[in-house]
C-alpha cells in the first residue's frame, strides 16, 4: 500500500460570509457576522428567527435555467464551490486525470428544499402527482453525481450522511484514498441547505437553536444558529502537485474517527477525545505540536463543556498554550457542510498565519476555560491546525493540517 503524501492545492467555498473563498476569509478576519433574520422559510413564526443565509444568491448568475431547476439549492452550493476550487488548483483534467479522481462529499440533508415543495404540495392536494424530479433533486448524493457530470470525472464518487461530521469524514476519506493511491487527486467537501419551514419546525422541540445569535464558549450562550453553504478543496499527491507546479495550501497530515456508542443527541468527551487522539496517531506527530484547533463549537449548553473537557483531556497541560476558536460565531451552523466550511477557515489560518476569532464572546465560562480567540483575529503562525467535527449520534471527524513550507 502507498503512503503518499497530500496536500490541499484548491478551495472553493460559497456561505454566508460570502460567495467565494476571497470574500469568506476576509469577513472571518475581520469577525463579521453571516447571522442575520430569516427570509428563506415560510412567515409563520418559529421559536427562532435568525440564521446564516447566502444573501444575495442568485442561480441565474450560476446556472442555465433548464439546469437549474434540476439542482436543489444544496447541490448549486456544491457545485459552485467545487468549481471554484478546481479553477484555483489549476488543474488540467485530462482524460487520464478524470479517471484518477475521486469526488467524496458531504451533506446530511440532501436536498431539503426541492423535498419540502413536494409534500407540501401533495399534502395540500392530494392526488396530486409529484415532480417527476424529486427524487434526483432530494438525493443526497446529487452534488456528487453534477460534479462528476459536469466536470466528466469518473473515479469514485459517493456522498456521506453523518450528520454534522459528513463533510469531515467526506475529506478524512478523500484524503486516505490519495494517501493510499487509489486516486491521486480528490475533489471532496460538502454542502447544505436547512431553510425550509418543515425542516425548521423539526428544529423546534430540540432547543439547541438559539434566539438570537451564537456564542460559542460564552457563559451566556443560547444555542446554535443554523447555516448553509458549501465548501470544496482539491487534494492531491505531492509528487503531483510539485510536478505541475500548484500552489500548495496546507498538508493534510491526519484523520481520526470514532463512535460516541452513547446517545443520539448528548455528545460524550470520551468518543470526541478518541477521534482527536486518532488524529493524531495518524499524523505522527505529538499533541504538542498542535497550535490551532477550530473547535466544533456550537454554543449549546452541552457540546461546548463537552469539547473544553475532550481538548484538556488529549493535550493536558498544553491545553492552556492552545488557540480554540469556533468560526460557527460568523458563518452558522452548517450541518453537513461544516467540516468543509471549517476545514477552508483552518486551512486559511495556517497560510496566512492569522487564527479567526470567535465572535459574540461576553463572558468566561469556568467549564470552557480554553484560549478561545476572543472577538478579533489573532496573528499567530502555528505549524498544526486541527479541525473538529462532532455529529448527533455520537460520530466523530477530526482532520489535521500542517502548514506548507517548501
């Protein structure tokens, strides 16, 4: 079995802080907020009233009509994304590289939206007949399947539904699977689009969803706000990419995966320091070497405690030399996008030495007593980062990224 090296050569990202990888980055470092009032989902009230929306989205700008109504909102995000970070990688698709690449994505929702008008439609009218479409639009391997079409890739392609870990383990297996040589380039991320009026009101009786907006670590939090978007990079071999001369992001060094094998909606710091620590293993280095974790960070009641007690556990006394910060403050919560969103910011930190901060920070938390960035970026030039993804039914994604250096 190979054992080559990766490295990150493209990004691509549209979210709430912007629709490409230039406008989101700058927004985190300047700690401006995507958190605004709903607009997408019906005007009957919810308990909750703001999230992180794409403002100013228009498929047209994107999209031929007659293939934009077969893409769901979650699917135009990916491809977006995945467009934009193929033209930054530069990468020449030859046939031979068609066949040599793997597209791994992540969403957990699919297309939320084209399956809301559906029922809402037959329910309201029953026997009426359904969108001869809606299941390719509500599937949620349909970014995947318009990436590989579109771009006429041809490796493996597949998408993983695992909550809010999907598009970290998306890229953890993207990453393996040029490690190991079963590709040699990989075109992996994630993408997702909750603002439908049913999926909101299924949001409702778990209260995790704050009123106002996210603090994460703050010791007046009330919540997570949900988010869409997509992200996408380009993984390669190293060999591959100094051969062509691409410009080299960051290294992907580690994954770590685990199971909770605990609850479906309470995380357990066992399962997500056991991911971190497999990380970790997996990298070869030591936890001392880390000097950025972009935490999962929700701003429940719950998952940050939770997260603090995981980080002091795998680093113990560097716990206190670590920078943790949560970019959920800005972008949301994107569900199954998050680890890519995250992983783009994490990615970014490392390149340009400048860690995002978590914003809306109030007041210090005795149960989440970690260096958490507070409300400004932080220049720092750390060699690791790691980034954190810990979804409901207790599974966990963790990737670790080394900064670039010739």
């Amino acid at each position: 079995m190979k054992d080559n090296r990766v490295v990150v050569t493209g990004l691509g990202a549209i979210t709430a802080l912007g629709h490409n990888v230039a406008d989101f980055w700058q927004a985190l470092t300047e700690g401006r907020s995507g958190i605004r009032p709903l607009t997408l989902a019906s005007d009957t009230p919810l308990r909750f009233s703001n999230g992180a929306q794409v403002e100013g989205y228009d498929a047209a700008e994107h999209f031929e009509f007659k293939q934009s109504e077969q893409l769901d909102r979650f699917s135009q995000f990916g491809l977006v994304a995945a467009r934009e970070a193929l033209r930054d990688a530069r990468l020449e698709l030859s046939e031979r590289v068609k066949e040599r690449t793997c597209i791994v994505t992540g969403s957990c929702l699919g297309g939320k939206i084209s399956e809301d008008q559906t029922f809402k439609g037959i329910y309201s009218q029953p026997g009426k007949r359904a969108h001869p479409l809606s299941i390719p639009l509500a599937m949620s391997n349909a970014a995947a399947s318009h990436i590989s079409m579109e771009f006429g890739i041809t490796g493996p392609a597949y998408n993983i539904s695992t909550a809010c870990a999907s598009s970290g383990h998306a890229i953890g297996q993207a990453f393996m699977h040029v490690r190991t040589g079963m590709a040699e380039v990989a075109l992996t991320g994630g993408s997702e689009s909750p603002f439908t009026f049913g999926h909101l009101k299924m949001w409702e009786p778990l209260r995790v969803v704050s009123p106002d907006t996210c603090r994460p670590f703050s010791k007046d939090r009330r919540g997570m706000i949900l988010g869409e978007g997509g992200a996408m990079l380009v993984l390669e071999t190293l060999d591959a990419a100094r051969e062509r001369g691409a410009e080299i992001y960051a290294e992907v060094v580690g994954f770590g995966m685990s199971a909770d094998a605990h609850h479906l909606t309470q995380p357990s710091a066992e399962g997500a320091a056991r991911a971190m620590r497999a990380a970790i293993e997996d990298a070869r280095i030591d936890p001392q070497q880390v000097g950025y974790i972009n935490a999962h960070g929700t701003a429940t009641q719950v998952n940050d405690p939770m997260e603090t007690e995981a980080i002091r556990s795998v680093f113990g006394r560097h716990a206190e030399r670590l920078a943790v910060s949560s970019t959920k403050s800005m972008h949301g919560h994107t569900l199954g996008a998050a680890g890519a969103v995250e992983a783009v910011a994490s990615v970014l930190a490392l390149k340009h030495s400048l860690l995002p901060p978590t914003m809306n920070y109030n007041e210090p938390d005795p149960q989440c007593d970690l260096d958490v960035v507070p409300n400004a970026a932080r220049e720092a030039s750390v060699e690791y980062a790691m980034s954190n993804s810990f979804a409901f039914g207790g599974l966990n994604a963790v990737l670790l990224f080394r900064r670039w250096e010739e």
